[in-house]
C-alpha cells in the first residue's frame, strides 16, 4: 500500500486552452495501490467516497475521502468493471462474470437490470452511464467470456458487440448500436445531445478500431443516429471516459489521460505511469479528477468541473 505524490507526472500542453484546466502547481496524487487492473470509477457524494473495480481480483473497492482509507466494498462481485450511480444514489455496475448489469439498492440487495437480449445471454457488459431520464445505456463486448482472466470463458450468444439502452419504466432493454467491433467507453455530452462511444477492438486486432465515435441522440431520448469518428487514440487505446461541464473529453489511453475538445482536437495530455482504464469527476465541487491506473488508484485537482 502507498499514499503520496508521484514526483515529476504532470500535464502535457497541446492547445492553450488545456493549461487553464489545472492549476500550475498541480501534480498527480496516488492515493492506493495494490490492484491488478483498476476499472469503473464512480464517485458517491453523499457519503464522500470513491467506488472502483479490481476487475481480475473480483472485488469492488472503496477509497474514504475524509480519512483516506481503503476498503474492499464487495468480494466477489462477479469480476464487475464499469460502474456509475442513478440519480437516486445507487451502485449501477457491469458484472462480466455473471453478464449481466445491476442495480446495488440502498438496503444492500442487488437488483438484476439486464442479463439477457432476446432471450439470449449478454456478453459482457462492460461500461454504462444514466442519463437524466432514468434510462441506462451500456456496452457490451465479450471481454469477459474470451478468457477466464477477468470473467469466464464461453461462447457467445449473441450476434455481435452492441450496444443497449434499458427503459426507466418499462425495463425494456433495446439495442441502440450494431456496428462496433468491440464497444467500451461511453459519455453523454453535458446537454445529453450527443452520446460518445469507445470503439477498442484493437485490443483483440491491430487492424481494428481504436477510436471515440459520436452519435446524436434522438429526440424521443431512445434511439441514436450518426456515428462518425471523432478522434483516433495516438497511444494504446481509447478505454473509458468522462466529460466535463463545457464538454470536454477526458479519456483513458496507455499513457495517461488525454483531454479532447468536443469536435475532438486533443488540447492537452495528464501524464500516468501506468496504462489509464477509466475516470471520473469527484471532490465536494466535482473538480478532482479520479484516475484509475492498472494497479492504482490516482487523483488529480483541476480549475474545471465534471
């Protein structure tokens, strides 16, 4: 275990509007260590804390903010990767052990959301945000079912990697999106007009994509159309992502995290010394940038908000 600062990590300025995102003596914290890979990040407000997965180890962890401490919140969790929080409050995470998408209720019981697609077992849900509405949307590769490393070796039923949208009424779940090799990251924009999506098949296939698309989101908030490429990952692959409240893009990649502006020029770069998965916004005014690492967990404060 290890608290502190890593000496000599910092920013990287592409585009002069990035060096107004952080102050200038701002550094990287890391705040633990000891993961095998660190995945899905989501900050809890209310009770000022920081839920994440260590996906092979097959536990949730949970970092305390106002004594700094570490916790294991959940083991087994079935070897859950991305996580997010409803407008309620509560744990939403994608379990790629059980395949399947849950909801952890205030009382502790866990409540199944989504596990099967025309009667047909999911691969892997992987990542999944809430929109205002209720609904929740989420990928679905078959990370979890190629191997037994972070989940458990199968055959896939379905078709395809695609990606779902769960009715906050009806508990419908629909498929939004068909055309991904390997879907994983996805974001709103800040006026919900727009849905980013990580493509990361490179991971499985050199020759396939690693790249952020962007969709419009329809009118009636169900459905999407577009889909264009917006940026290319320069390093690695692009993996998880959070936007920030004037849109910009904070994505994982294997040397950090990089920053994009929302027509997807890269402004900026925060230097990691481990392969980035995933961020997300926290701190009581959302200003502090929580990343996780491979086998670490790592902060950073910024002047802009999530």
């Amino acid at each position: 275990m290890f608290y502190g600062q890593i000496e000599g990590s910092g920013f990287e300025i592409i585009e002069p509007e990035f060096a107004g995102c952080f102050v200038g003596h701002a550094r990287l914290d890391r705040l633990w260590t000891g993961c095998r890979w660190a995945e899905g990040p989501a900050w809890f407000a209310a009770g000022r804390y920081l839920l994440w997965s260590d996906l092979p180890n097959n536990r949730i962890m949970r970092w305390d903010e106002t004594d700094g401490s570490v916790s294991v919140f959940r083991q087994p969790c079935g070897n859950a990767n991305g996580n997010t929080v409803d407008a309620q409050g509560r744990l939403i995470s994608c379990e790629h052990l059980n395949r399947r998408v849950t909801r952890t209720e205030h009382d502790g019981r866990i409540t199944v959301l989504a596990d099967t697609y025309q009667g047909k077992r999911l691969n892997s849900p992987n990542d999944v945000v809430v929109k205002s509405d209720g609904s929740i949307w989420f990928t679905d590769p078959d990370y979890g079912i190629i191997a037994d490393y972070e989940g458990a070796l199968a055959e896939r039923e379905q078709d395809g990697c695609h990606v779902y949208r769960i009715d906050p009424h009806s508990g419908q779940l629909s498929r939004v999106a068909d055309d991904f090799h390997h879907p994983n990251g996805l974001a709103f924009s800040p006026d919900e007009k727009t849905l980013y999506i990580a493509d990361s098949g490179f991971t499985e296939d050199v020759t396939a994509p690693r790249h952020i698309r962007s969709f419009q989101v329809v009118s009636d908030g169900q459905s999407l159309t577009g889909g264009n490429v917006l940026m290319q990952c320069s390093a690695g692959f692009f993996d998880g992502f959070r936007v920030d409240c004037d849109g910009r893009i904070w994505t994982g990649t294997s040397e950090g995290v990089h920053c994009y502006r929302p027509e997807g020029y890269l402004i900026g770069k925060v230097h990691v010394p481990e392969m980035v998965s995933n961020v997300c916004f926290g701190g009581a005014r959302r200003n502090r940038l929580f990343i996780c690492g491979t086998t670490s967990l790592y902060a950073i404060y910024l002047k802009i908000n999530g």
